[in-house]
C-alpha cells in the first residue's frame, strides 16, 4: 500500500513552504456575524451529516451565529423545487459541480466576483479547475470549494490479504485474476451497495469514470462528460462491458449482481468487518470510512484490519477521480458571505477535518469519533488529521488541487437530467442484467436537445 500510495507527506509539506507568505489571510476586516441565524442545507447525512452539526457547533460557539444543518439523500431535487418554488435557502453545498451553473441561471444565486473575493486567491487556494467548474455562462463564478474525496481507492481486507498471500493488484487485469483467485479459495471478493434513497445507482458511476479516464485518458473523458461525444459511443460501452468483467465475474459479488441496488452504500462495508469476513474488497471514495466508525472495530491507525490501494491501471495508464462538496451563497448579506469565508479558511478547515482537529485546529474538531473531512484548500495543515489513512488521502487532494491534475466525477459534471438521474438508474438497470448496449442506448436518448 505504502508503494502504491500517490504523494508524499514530505512533497506536501514542500508545496506549502513554497507558497507566498500570506497567501491565504483573509481580509483584515472581519464582518461581525453574532446574532446570525440561517439553516444550512447538503447532502450528507448519518455520520457525515453529525460531523457538519458537529462543526457548525463549534463556530456557532465561537461566533455567536445560531446556525443549523439539515441533510438528505434527495437533496438535489429539494433545492431545485425550493428555488423553483421562490423559497431558496440561504446558504447550501452541493456535491455535484453542475448545480451552481444551473442554480446561477435562475438568478437565485450571488456570485463571487459580486460578493467580492479574489478569483486569482481562489485560484491558488481551491485549484483553478475546480474554480473553473463554477465559472459559468456569463463568466462569473459562482461556487465557494468547501471538502473534496478521492475515490480512485479500494479497500481491502488486510489480514486475509496476508493470510492467503494476496498481492496488491497493479493493473486491471490483475484485479480479476485477483477477483478468480479469491473465488477458487472459497471466499468472496467484492462487496457492492448502490442504494441510495433518490441517488440510488451512483456508486457504480464512479466504475465507469475511473475506468474511462483510464481507457481513454482525460481528453476523451472531458468530451465525453460534457457531451462532445455521445453516451452511446463505443467507448463507453467498452468500459461498461470492463467493469462487467468484475460485476458479473462468477462468484464476485456478496448476494449476487442484481441485488446491488438493495444494499445502502453506507452499509456496503460492513460484511468486511465480520469474523470471518464475507467479501474482501471494496471500491469506494475516501469519505466511505466516515461510516467505517459505525463498526466497532475499526481503527483507522496503522493496525487497522482494513487497508486500501489505488484503483489499478489500465493499459498503463492511471488517474485521480475525486468530487467535491461546493457552498452556494443564495442570499448574499455581509454576515453570510463572511460566514463562507470563514468556513473555507485553512482553520475553519481544520475543524472539519476530524474530530478533535489533530489537536492543532485552533477551535478544536467536529467531535464525530471516526470521520474525516479532506482538504479543498492547499493551505490546510496535514497535522489537522488523526488517521494515516486520511493523512494519505489528504496528501493526494493537496498535491493534485495544486497541480490541476484532480479530475472530478464526470456524473456530477454532465446535465443533471443524465448525471443525477439516467446515469444512475441505467446503473441500476445494467447490474439487473440490461445489456451494455440498450443502457448506454437509453441514457443518450434522455439527454437534453442542446
């Protein structure tokens, strides 16, 4: 695992030392926000979404703002009726990259150069392709980078690895020879959830990015997110077909292919953590082991029974497939737009990225034993991570913000009719038995005329 790892904490640390001093201060006068009441509105719930209450605790307590959270698997659709509705929220954060443009063409939305923050800041801070995932039609910007993942990772069973003498897979076909042996041993490679209450298919789009990045490098996977080419291109079904190759791989899947759909992603790690396990490997983003501390034995120190490794190669070409969470300022007042300068600051940051903060966050962590925020700001200091794991996570996001090379899910990236919808119950469909072909078929035909 050690080799395989991307970056180095040691080329981190070199990143920041070379960064100009001051780079990241924020404006001399701070806005007071006391007094500040609005409610929060994402995604995240369970775990993730006790980490945010968690946070928003600890700056309620700091500042004086009384300010809640509220959290939903359908949280796309909610925020699309309330804005159509007229009753927007204050302020959100949205995992897909597509809603800020879609937001902003209602006019529901404030954007940065109009609340005033500095694009080139920005820039430097969050990575100008992130920055350049929210500058829209009319040219502004109108996002604010909060908390990437990475999820070009798969998790493994470390002690049956040892046992068996598993070898950490380098390419792909290594991974189904992998996949084979571990059936021939009498065991159960992969485990597998694609529920998701409304979202339910999306774990299975991150198979497809990671491999189409792989397969066809970024040029065609930018082209093909964006529609320059379509769904139904050869390509693609070719890497439906390579992801089958594991998904309806004899024996590889714990309760069969065509139940997926069933299993709550959440719950999709927990057959690992059984005595003895039941499946031995699974591809999910870094943020999966937020919802590892749901079982008690986990610990994401250098004994932890559950270790990971990069998402191999194909034809010896690799990636770095992440998301991210994104604010949206809907109601720009100087008392929330100070309120999301703050929460995107490297200390703010900080208390976002695990419980006590590392015991370095000058106003502490989230208090949520077991999870961990990575960093969307170059700045944030890796000592405000407990576990090596995440500390590795957050070296990769670090290194790649800062170099441009962070490519995001291409799902989030399309037209939300296909990318927060078709996408994902194609998924569905493909793992219940449709062919490749008729998917892929089906999900172009419900693309937006353009």
């Amino acid at each position: 695992m050690r080799r395989r790892s991307l970056f180095t904490v040691a080329a981190a640390a070199m990143l920041l030392a070379a960064l100009p001093a001051g780079a990241f201060a924020q404006d001399e006068e701070m806005v007071d926000v006391s007094g500040t009441s609005f409610n929060l509105t994402g995604a995240p719930v369970s775990v993730e979404g006790e980490a945010i209450d968690g946070f928003l605790a600890a700056y309620n307590a700091e500042k004086g703002t009384n300010i809640t959270y509220f959290g939903s698997d359908g949280f796309e659709q909610e925020l699309r009726l309330a804005v159509e509705g007229g009753n927007p929220p204050e302020v959100a954060f949205t995992p897909q990259p597509a809603t800020p443009c879609a937001m902003a063409e209602t006019g529901a939305l404030a954007s940065l150069e109009d609340m005033g923050f500095d694009i080139a800041e920005m820039e430097a801070r969050h990575s100008k392709y992130w920055m350049d995932l929210v500058k829209c039609a009319d040219g502004k910007h109108y996002g604010l980078p909060w908390f990437p993942n990475f999820k070009s990772s798969i998790f493994y069973h470390k002690p049956t690895f040892e046992e068996m003498g598993y070898e950490i897979p380098e390419t792909y076909e290594d991974l189904v020879a992998l996949s084979e042996q571990i059936v021939a041993d009498g065991l159960t490679p992969w485990c597998f959830g694609f529920g998701s209450g409304g979202a339910t298919g999306w774990p299975g789009t991150d198979w497809i990015e990671d491999i189409m990045v792989r397969m066809y490098g970024a040029d065609v996977y930018t082209q093909w997110y964006k529609h320059e080419i379509p769904f139904n291109d050869e390509r693609v079904v070719a890497a439906f077909d390579k992801f089958g190759e594991i998904m309806f791989g004899d024996g590889f899947v714990l309760g069969g292919a065509d139940d997926v759909d069933v299993i709550d992603f959440r719950d999709s790690p927990n057959p690992l953590f059984l005595d003895p396990p039941r499946c031995l490997m699974l591809k999910q983003g870094s943020f999966i082991t937020n919802y590892f501390a749901t079982q008690g034995a986990y610990d994401p120190g250098e004994e932890s029974e559950i270790g990971v490794f990069t998402f191999p190669t194909i034809d010896g070409n690799t990636g770095a497939l992440g998301g991210g969470d994104t604010l949206m300022v809907f109601n720009p007042t100087p008392e929330n737009i100070q309120i999301v300068k703050d929460w995107t600051s490297p200390d703010w940051l900080c208390t976002l990225a695990s419980p006590n903060g590392g015991g370095i966050a000058p106003y502490g962590g989230h208090g949520v034993p077991g999870v961990e925020r990575l960093p969307g700001d170059t700045g944030v200091d890796l000592g405000c991570y407990d576990s090596d794991t995440a500390k590795i996570f957050a070296t990769a996001v670090i290194d790649a913000l800062a170099s441009n090379t962070f490519v995001f899910d291409g799902g989030d990236l399309m037209d939300p009719a296909v990318g927060q919808g078709t996408f994902w119950t194609g998924l569905v469909d493909w793992s219940k038995g449709k062919p490749s072909q008729e998917v892929v078929d089906s999900i172009e035909a419900t693309w937006p005329a353009e």
